[in-house]
C-alpha cells in the first residue's frame, strides 16, 4: 500500500500543470464572450452618444444620458420596475 500511495504522489506533480491548463481554458472561454459583449456594447454607445446627445438638445444633457444607460445597464431599472407582491 505505501508503494501505492507513493505512485500517486510521484504522478501528481505532471498532472497538476494541466489539470491547471484545462482549468484556464474553462475560465477563459465563460468569461471571453462576456468580455467581447461588453466592450463591443461600450464601442456602440461611444460612436452613438454624440447623435443621441444632439437629438436631445445638446451637451447638457450628456450627464442623464449617461446615468440613464448605466443605470440600465446594470439592471436598475428592473429593480425600480419590478412589481412587488
């Protein structure tokens, strides 16, 4: 049995760098796509805001207009919206 255990012990150390790898790759490509949606969602509203702001009446608005996508964004306004039993 002492034998069996040092066989285990000797073999943990090769495995364990991919065991880790396969770890990685499994993180990487859950988190990767949401990365990708988020910039790409920060990209769109950069280009929009200046046509947005000017459909609204000018620079002086940027302020809500910002706060109103953030807020939206991060699922306030499902929390404000939300109908409560």
């Amino acid at each position: 049995m002492i034998v069996a255990v040092d066989a285990k012990i000797a073999n943990a150390p090769s495995s364990l760098p991919e065991e880790k790898s396969v770890q990685f790759r499994h993180a990487f490509l859950r988190v990767a796509p949401s990365m990708f949606l988020g910039a790409l969602d920060q990209t769109i509203i950069a280009a929009a805001l200046p046509a947005i702001a000017g459909s609204l009446g000018g620079l002086s608005y940027l302020a809500w207009i910002v706060t109103a996508y953030l807020l939206n964004s991060h699922g306030a306004s499902n929390f404000l919206y939300v109908r409560r039993s």
